[in-house]
C-alpha cells in the first residue's frame, strides 16, 4: 500500500501530463483552472438553452 501511496503522489503533484497542457495534475486542481472541460447544466427545461457554467 505504501507503494502505491508514494506513486499516486508523484503521479499527481511531479508528473506533467501532456492532456493538461504538460501541467500536473494537482496545479490545474489548485489552480481551477482544468483542461477546457465544460460542466453542462442538465437540469434546464425542456425548450429552454442550456447554460454552461
């Protein structure tokens, strides 16, 4: 288990990706700021546009 814990922390604060622009993942998460990924408000009445927030 301490394996894993030890790997899951470079992977998320040491490790750029290259889908978050060679970011890691733990900046665009302290930073709010994600790769161009939309949250789409579902809950809009039918006939009304869709929001995104």
């Amino acid at each position: 288990m301490r394996g894993l814990r030890k790997y899951f922390a470079f992977y998320n604060a040491e490790c750029p990706h290259q889908a978050l622009g060679y970011r890691t993942p733990e900046l665009v998460h302290r930073s709010g700021n994600g790769g161009g990924a939309v949250i789409a408000d579902t809950s809009a009445r039918q006939g009304e546009a869709m929001q995104f927030i």
